[in-house]
C-alpha cells in the first residue's frame, strides 16, 4: 500500500478544472470492482444509480421542487432510503428505491436541517440542524449534531445533541463529525447515541503535507471512515481570501480512535475566486473501502443537487493514481453510498423495538403536576435535558440540581429541545430533568 505525501496533482484536478471552466463534463463509467448503489440529490429530488454505471441513474422521487426540495437522501444497506423532504426546515421521510413511503414524513427536534446520514442496518440516524441558545455571554445560534430513529419513533431514547458539531457520518458503531469547540483548530471527533461522550480525535488542519498548506485555508467541513476503520477521508472547502483551493485529505488508520491516523494523500480543487469558489463536499466511501464518492459543488449552492459528482476507485492500493484517475459521474449532490444493490427491495416492516417502560402508574388527578423522576446527586454539574411530557417542561419550566456550571435545556413549544435556559443558583420546586451527556455548549 502506498503512503503517498504529495498532492494528486496530476490529470484529475487539471480535467476538473478544464472541465469546470467548459462546464462540460462527460459521465465515464466506473470501476467495475465499484459495488452497492448511489443515492443522490438532482433536480430537487433523490435519485439512485448503480456504483458501477452512471447510466443507470433514475428518479427516486418526481415531487421535490425548489421551493420544497428533497434534501440529504442516506440509504442502509436493506436499500430503504431516508431523507429530507420540504427543504431545510421540512421533516425526514423513509423510503424505498421506487419511492414508496415507508415511515413518515415525521418530525425530530430541531430545525434548518444541514445533514443527515443513516447508520448501515437501518435502525437510527444522525443529523444536524442549527439551533438557538442562551449562554452566559448571550444567545448563540450553533449547528448541532443529534440522533433519531428512522422509522419516526420518539427519539428520546437515542437523542445526543452535541453543540457546536456538524457534519456527521455514521459508517461505524459511532457517528464521526467536526467538532468546532476549537474555532481556530476544529477536530473530528467521534460520537454516539444514548449519552456516549464526545471525543475529539485528530486534528487534520496540523497534518503534515508537503503541499505547504496554510493553516489559515484550513477549516474542515466532514470527514467519514470506513466501514473497516482503516482509512479516513477529510474535505476541506475553498477560500478565496487565501486563496486555496478545496481539498480532501486522505489518511490511513492503524486502527479504531483514538488511535491517530496517518496523512496518505491528497486530491486539490480549482483555485477560487471572490466570483467563483467550488469545493470538495460530502465524500463517501464505499462499502469496502477502497473508493470515494464526492460532490464537487459552487458556493452558495450547496443542497441544491446541482453540483457535480467524481468517483474515485484503487484508493487501497494507489491513493495518489486513484486521484488521478477519478471519472465523472454526472451533475447532482450530497452523495451517499450503500451496500444495497440497485433494485433492492426491502422486506416488510416489521415492529420496532420496544424501548423498557416503567411499571403503569394510577392516573393523577385533573390538575396535578406529576412527581419527577428521582435524580442522582453524584451528577451534579452536569447537564440535563427536560423530561418530554412533564408539563413544567413544556411550559419551560425546568429545575436542576445546583452546582458548577449546572445547565438545564428547556421545552419550548417552538423549538422543542433547542431553548437552553441556564441558572447558577438554588432552583425552587421538583426537579424534571434527566442526566445526559451533550459534548460542549458553545460559550
């Protein structure tokens, strides 16, 4: 395997550019050895393709517009799609390869949705949307990564917001995103479901190349691992005050986090202008790890399908040639490679699992507010989300249990859970929050 430290900038980045500046570029079939299909966002909708054949690209859906565009798609390897449907602030609709709906659309807490990625059997999501919050030093709006089922259950069982994260992909049994607690250096770092902590892995802006990178281009947007944890790819847009050129990082793994990967190498986009920067969005490995899907995508333009998709194959055995050698796959955005065979046809639904409940309880009286659930003391300081369905929380109303930097996310019937209500001081009356493990807010 070769461990190449120089820039793939050979014929690849110049047909890209000759390509761009013609705006013609010819579809060239992939690598055989390419397997699993493609979903892609075109036209405002979703579409799907063999990996091995651009030309069987076709509609999934026919109803997105511009005004209400499918956004997002992300399929498990049983070949059921999720996706956004009515734009950034619509719900996620599950279906099949022909479009059927299997579950939906339904709604998850938080809004202007930025991303989403569905893990490979099927079960749950991870997804970023922008939300509000109010901090010691003022109200923040900050991107944040969560969890939900895909089939619309109540996602409180998997819910994890992480603040001031974005971009997660979810190849592995933990989700990887970029995590922006460090605004001058952010990290990818890795994250799960169910209160799993954040923890930041590498940082890809202090990699060693020999292209003389600028730490001041560097700003990673996304980054996904493969399947067998042995490679990771990193994209990193365009900035034209630098200038530099978009890229993505290429680099292999010794093994799983936090165990730290090694730079391999790298492809580099057009050099941008204050008219015209594109950039390197949304690279997706394929099953077995030896090729990348990307979108290569204008600023300001991004969602709108109307980027450009390359793939590259041999990536396991030549980094460097497979840059070089990467085709075309035609016009679309925000690519997402599964196992699943084109023409997959998912079995029935079948029932969910069920979450364990508490023992019935005798109703309450009208009028009367429920005890909370009983709260470890041990936890103080920590932060906590507002139980669903307790009326002091709806109303926004939410207690905690005092000590160092003791925050409490409230209920808000806007929102849902993206009003952070913060108080230093001793709190009157029942307590109605939950531990849970949320990263870092951004202060």
């Amino acid at each position: 395997m070769t461990s190449s430290r120089t820039r793939a900038t050979g014929a690849s980045v110049a047909a890209i550019a000759v390509a761009l500046v013609a705006a013609v570029l010819v579809a060239v079939p992939a690598s055989a050895a390419a397997t699993g299909s493609i979903v892609f966002t075109r036209d405002h909708d979703v579409w799907i393709m063999a990996a091995d054949d651009p030309s069987t690209a076709r509609p999934v859906t026919t109803d997105g517009t511009a005004a209400a565009p499918y956004l997002f798609p992300s399929q498990d390897d049983q070949g059921r799609i999720v996706a956004v449907t009515g734009g950034e602030g619509g719900q996620v609709v599950r279906m099949d390869q022909e479009g059927t709906v299997l579950d939906g659309p339904f709604s998850v807490p938080g809004g202007n949705f930025q991303d989403l990625d569905v893990r490979a059997e099927g079960e749950v999501f991870t997804y970023t949307t922008y939300q509000s919050y109010q901090t010691p030093e003022g109200f923040v709006v900050a991107p944040t990564v969560d969890f939900a089922y895909a089939d619309g259950r109540d996602p409180a069982p998997v819910a994890n917001p992480a603040f001031d994260s974005a971009d997660a992909t979810y190849s592995t049994d933990r989700a990887f995103l970029i995590d922006y607690d460090d605004d001058s250096t952010p990290w990818v770092a890795t994250y799960g479901p169910s209160g799993a902590a954040l923890q930041n892995w590498f940082q890809p802006c202090t990699a060693p190349t020999q292209a003389g990178d600028d730490n001041l281009g560097c700003f990673p947007s996304m980054a996904d691992v493969t399947t067998a944890q042995d490679r990771v790819v990193v994209a990193l847009p365009g900035i034209a005050w630098v200038p530099v050129g978009s890229r993505l990082y290429v680099f292999e793994m010794t093994g799983p986090p936090p165990a730290a990967p090694t730079f391999s190498c790298e492809i580099v986009g057009p050099e941008p202008s204050f008219s015209d920067t594109r950039s390197f969005r949304n690279p997706e490995w394929s099953p077995d790890g030896s090729s990348l899907v990307w979108e290569l995508v204008r600023e300001g333009e991004e969602g709108t399908g109307s980027g450009e998709l390359f793939m590259a194959t041999g990536l396991d055995t030549d980094c460097e040639g497979g840059f070089a050698a990467a085709v075309s796959l035609g016009v679309g955005g925000s690519p997402d490679w599964s196992a699943a065979p084109l023409g997959a046809a998912p079995g029935e639904p079948t029932d969910p699992p069920t979450e364990p409940t508490d023992p019935p309880t005798e109703p309450l009286p009208p009028g009367a507010v429920p005890e909370p659930s009983p709260v470890d003391p041990t936890e103080q300081g920590n932060r906590y989300r507002c139980a669903i369905g307790d009326p002091r929380c709806e109303a926004g109303s939410c207690g905690f249990i005092p000590g160092p930097q003791s925050e409490a996310l409230a209920v808000g019937p806007d929102l849902g859970l993206g009003v952070a209500g913060i108080d230093q001081g001793e709190t009157s009356g029942p307590f109605c929050c939950r531990p849970l493990e949320i990263g870092r807010a951004h202060v």
